[in-house]
DNA sequence: CCCCTACTGTAAGGTTCCTTTACAATTAAC
DNA sequence: GTTAATTGTAAAGGAACCTTACAGTAGGGG
C-alpha cells in the first residue's frame, strides 16, 4: 500500500487492466469485462464510463445473438494517441506509424546520406510517415528508435554505433529537444527479441534468448519474460564472444576479425562458401542446402557446427528454453538450420534448448520498436494524470 | 484486483509488509511502522493488534527518549517459527538451525558415510541440530538444502548430482515423505550466490553474477535481483564452457578433463602450479602469490588470465554490474586475484564488471540455504491461512 | 402469437479497509 | 510547575468494491 499517494492506486490499476484487456482482447461488453478484470458488472460499468469520460474507450458496436438485449460492445478509441517507430540502418531508415490500438496506419523510408544529421534524418522520416498517416507530429506520443550501437540502460542514450558514425552519445538530448515528447533508442537486436516475443516464435516464453545473424552478431536475452539489458547496456554483444577456432578480441574494437564474430558474419560465411567451393554468397548457399542442394550440404553442417559452439556457451550460462535464430542468415537458414544447430549444441553441453527460426514476418526490428513504442504510450495516455 | 478471492488481499499485503520491516528493521512502534508500511497511525494499530492475536509480533519493550509516553516497541515472535537448513557436501553434512527472525540457535554435522542413504543422512543430522537448539522437529516449518548438482526447477527436485551418486531424482519425494513438510533444495552454487546477495558482495546489485572457483566450477546468475535457474535447472554450469585453449567438451559428461573445467578447478590449479615449478597445492600457491610471494606471481597471472578468459564470455553475454569470486579459489585470491582477473576482462571485450572477492564469512551454502528457507518458512507462516 | 427465460443495465444499500479529527494521558524540557 | 510534543484510542468519514433488486429487451417453445 505504500503510502496512497492522493491518486487512486486501485482504481487505476483496474482501469489499465481494463483497457490492457480491450486492447488484446478487442471489444468486450460490460458483463465480461467485468469477469475478465475481476469485477462486477456494476463497477466495471463505473469503471467504463470512467473510461468514456476521459475519451479512451466508446461503444463500437453490440453484441448480436445471445437471449437478452444486444449488449454494448466497448473498444479502445484508437485516436486516443499514436506512435512513430524507426529504424535505423546504415544505409535506410525506414518508419511506420501506428495508433494507439497497434494498427499500422502508414509507413515510410528514407535515405540517410539525404539527411545532414540524426535529427533531420528523423525529423524528415517521421514527418512524411505522419502525413501519409493523416496526422500531425504533435498527436505522436513517443518516437521509438531501432539501432545498432550499444543503448545505456541509466541514460537511454547511445553509447556508441560502430555502423552510424553519427548517432553518438548526445542524439537522445538532441531529440528530445527537437521533437519535446518521450524518446526511445534501443539495440536493434533486442528489439528483434522483443517483436519475437510479442508476436513470434518466443511468445509466451519466460527464459529465451534470439541469435542474430547478419553483417553483425547480436544477442536478445529473455529472462523471466523480460529483455535483459545489462549494466551497460552491453549484454548479448556475442560478437566479442571468444570461442575455440577464433583468434581472442582484444580490447574493445569491432571484433570483425576475431572471436565469434569472425566465424559466422554474413563476410564469415561468403569466405566459408568459397572455402567449400561454392559459388554465390554466403546466404544464398545456406538457401541452396536448405533447399536440397548437395553440394552446399557440408557447408550448412560446417554453418551450424559454428553457431553451436558460440550458442553453447550462452546456453551453459542461461539455460534458456528456446533459442531463436533471425537476422539475414537464421531466416534463410529455417528450420533446417535450426535443426543442425539445436543436435550439435547437444553434442557439446547438458543445457539443450529448442532451436527454432524467427517467426516475425517483415522487419523485426521496426516491430519491435513500434511494440516498445506502444507500451510507452499506453502508460502516458492511459496513466490518470490529473 | 483479479477477482477478489475471500481472503482480504488488502490486509494481508499490508501484514506482511509490516512483518517484513521489522525482521529487517527491529522492533518499531506504531507510529513509526505507519509511516513505513504507509499507514495511518490507527491502522498500523489495528493492524499489530490482529499480528498479536494470531501469536506472531508482540510487545518487546518501550521506546525511552523523546517527548511523550514511552511508546510501546512491537517485534516479530522468534518462536513463531524453525527452519533448518543444510549443506550436503561429499565427505561433510553440515545443517543449521534458525528461528523465523533469522537468529542461528545451533549448527550440526555428519560424516555422511554414517547414514545409509539421503534421507537417513538428513533425517540424523536434523534430529541433532535441533536437538542442541531446544526445539523439537516439528515445529520445523521447512527443510532447505543445498547440494551439488543440477535441480528441475519445474519439480524442485534433483536431476542428477556428479559428485553425490545417491542423490539422484526421487529424493525430494523421499524427503517430503519422512519429514511431512515443505522440503527445498537448490544448487550450492545458486546458493552462495544468494547469500552473496542477501549479505555480501552483491548486495542491493541488480544484475551480478558469483563465480564459484573450487573442486568444481559453477556460476550463480542474478539478473534484476534474482537468481536465474534456467529452464532446465543449468544456468551456470560453466564447467562445460568452451574456451580457446582448452578441448571442447562432449556431450553431458563430467568435463572434467575440457572446456573452462579444465583449466581453472582446485586440480587444474595443482598441475598448474606444478608446470610452474612452485611446490605445494594450487590454493596454497595462489595465498603465497597474494601475500607478495614473487615466486608464485607468474602463476598468479596465469590463473587470472584463465579465468577472465570464462567469464569475459559470461560478461559479453550478461554485462553484469559485479562479478563475485568465491570458492576455495575466490576468497584464497581475494582482492589481488579480483583485481586482476577484472584487469584481464577488461582486454578482452567491452563489458568490464567490477570483480570482487565473496564477502561471506562461514559457510555461504548453509549460509544461502538458511536465507531460502526463511524466505520459506516466512511466506508458510506469515501467509493468513483460514 | 404470446409468454417464458436469459440476459442487460441501473439503482439502492452494504462491506471492507483505510483516513482524518478529536481528545485524554504521559513525559521531557523550559 | 507549566508547556509542548507524543502516544494511543474513539468516532466519524470516504473510497472502492460488492450484492440484491428490478425494469427492460431479445430469442425460442408452445
């Protein structure tokens, strides 16, 4: 109970559960509303008009079919707030704005070289994003930002992006400034975990953790159904993960050629594939022997013995259920690959995780930032303040 | 509020909140406990009263000093309840008894060659150490133990324990039998990293993790305040951690002679400190090393070179905020070693925690083991019932 | 076609649990 | 020896839930 700050805690708590519900659940009527939130039907019809009074929830429709009168069905009004969610890669940013329902109301791209700096990037992005939304920047809630580079967790602020020379320490203040309303930057790697468990193949998984297989090599870690940042921010930066067959990192340069990084990169694998004599890049080889080519064969078997020994360690450590592979490489690789890694990770320690491909379809990453957007503008506009 | 259940969930929270506070804080009065739980004056008395009536808090003195009536000082009934926890090793039982305050009344032994078989082993030790306590066994609330080897978290029992061939799966059920009460076991590791937490090192850290450096190898994982056990019950089996500079390990065999086990356990310690021309056990070298032994420097480099080679992969994956050396090895090394082995980290990648010896004097698995059961007994006999 | 049943939505009154205010009793300090 | 701060209890009040009761509506059986 911890001192009743003046502002109602029960009510409150109730009231978010209620829209929480109507937001997963779509729209719900009175009666099961109530049994739904642990209510009764009175209180929860209190709790509605509440709701309707302060412009969140309306009557979208009733209830046909049952015995008595067509109950009024309730739902989220969705221009009750929106969210702007980017990504941003070394060489496209893309968007997508959405309500605060979750539907995606229009998207958008840019190059990045057109811009002179993170700001204007964003500003331009966000602002051709919205129009083609219909609506105004000033109706967004948050922006929520996907990007290499490591997130201090105290802060929010970049610490540094080796891919985005110019997003450095600083680009938080410098948007909160420019856009006056919440800011989010977070590792594009753990967004992908977060859009894995939202939507994908580690929903509803408490200890899980995502393999990101690309250009560059990152961790999502799940545990106990929440992203594990670290202390830094630095957790799951497995690039740097020394492994046997890799020359050891040293200090903290880009380990492009040296520990796990240097042994499964999508540069690592079109290096494997020649090795093996194919012709072609790394991935698509790893489609080849997905899809049944012979040749490419020993190559995918070479490919996940790589991943295991890396993944191995992280499994000794965590212990995680589920272990999903995503990025460039996991995806071509399916559940094929997938396969391979979860046998030879078993050959190579007690803990075994099933190994399973990203389920996500699309950008994962712009997913996962819009799901981290939501979640911040849900608390701002649904939180009574007043 | 998920459908209020019959049982006054307000009061209860409330109860227990202030039950809390005065194991952590002492006797308080009234007043004071209103202000700390954040009650009015009049509902922390009621709510002492109800304690009272139920036998668990009562009067243990009156606050002197101050203006007005000596106010009356209300602390947690130590008979309210027992717990008894202990520590099976391969050659040594050990145990401990504690009432609910937390207060140690006695500690046992046993030879566990003695015993038969695990539950005759606990029930013999058990029976003495509550005997030199005064209490009888039944008013134990809960039997903690901590054992080697890996435990279900889904069953709470053991899976299996290389070291302890007659723990093996079934004993939980064999335990619960003979005692007819609530019987936790947990990992040695896990453990000490608790006590770690509760009253050393990590105290009040979010995210750390204790490496155990002793016959065996092991790591307890704390993330955002508490322990990691993993799907499986592995987390932290860091013996079977591949490292460049040892054999890989094969499948769920003892790692005895791969991976980070081989290069840093009390043995690998001996043969190192043969190969490096020092005489006397691996530990005895790292204590010479430490208090200014020139001879045994090199060696001592050698092992934080090892070490940090192990947890640098830990670090990349979990970016911990403190990183705890414990075991023979850990405390042995103490400051000296810790110093180093951060040092170490710190050139191989970019997520540098701070490295520090245990803090724990005792034994810190009887010492965790004790801390879980009381957590135990405290929701056991605390939790309104009726 | 009519009535019964099951359901919706609101009104009235009750319960739980906490709060504020008021006051007599107590004790250190002036 | 009076004063001021405190303690502990009593009485009244408010927040937020609940149950019961009832008028109104829609589908289905006779």
């Amino acid at each position: 109970m911890s001192r009743a700050p003046k502002t109602h805690l029960i009510r409150d708590t109730n009231d978010r559960a209620a829209l929480d519900l109507m937001l997963s659940n779509g729209p719900v009527t009175k009666t099961r509303l109530g049994e739904l939130v642990g209510l009764s039907k009175v209180t929860a019809g209190q709790l509605l008009t509440r709701l309707g009074d302060r412009g969140l929830v309306e009557v979208v429709g009733a209830q046909q079919g049952g015995r008595g009168p067509n109950a009024a069905l309730y739902g989220v009004v969705p221009s009750a707030g929106y969210v702007a969610a980017l990504h941003i890669g070394p060489d496209q940013i893309t968007a997508s704005v959405a309500d605060i329902t979750g539907t995606e109301l229009a998207t958008g791209e840019l190059d990045p070289h057109e811009a002179s700096d993170p700001v204007e990037a964003v500003r331009a992005t966000v602002a051709h994003a919205t129009r083609s939304a219909g609506i105004t920047m000033s109706q967004l809630r948050c922006l929520s930002i996907g990007t290499p580079g490591m997130i201090d967790p105290r802060t929010g602020d970049i610490r540094f992006a080796n891919d985005l020379p110019d997003w450095r320490a600083g680009v938080l203040e410098d948007l909160r400034r420019s856009f006056q309303r919440p800011i989010l930057i977070e590792n594009d790697v753990n967004l992908a975990g977060l859009a894995e468990q939202s939507a994908g193949a580690s929903h509803g998984v408490k200890d899980s953790v995502l393999a990101w297989i690309d250009r560059g090599l990152g961790l999502a870690v799940i545990v106990d159904g929440r992203l594990h940042r670290g202390a830094g921010g630095g957790a799951g930066e497995i690039g740097y993960l020394a492994v046997p067959g890799a020359s050891t990192p040293h200090g903290t340069d880009s380990p492009q050629h040296a520990a796990f990084q240097s042994l499964v990169s999508v540069e690592a694998m079109d290096t494997l594939a020649r090795a093996f004599g194919l012709s072609g890049s790394g991935v698509d080889c790893v489609r080849a022997a997905v899809e049944g080519d012979v040749d490419a064969e020993p190559f995918l078997e070479e490919l996940a013995r790589r991943l295991a020994l890396g993944l191995a360690g992280i499994c000794v450590v965590l212990d995680p259920e589920l272990c999903v592979l995503a990025g460039e490489v996991g995806r071509a690789g399916g559940s094929v690959l997938a396969g391979r890694v979860q046998k030879a990770i078993a050959s190579l320690g007690p803990n075994v995780p099933t190994v399973v491909p990203t389920e996500i379809s699309g950008d994962p990453v712009l997913r996962g930032a819009l799901q981290m957007g939501l979640d911040t503008a849900r608390d701002e506009v649904f939180t009574h303040q007043g």
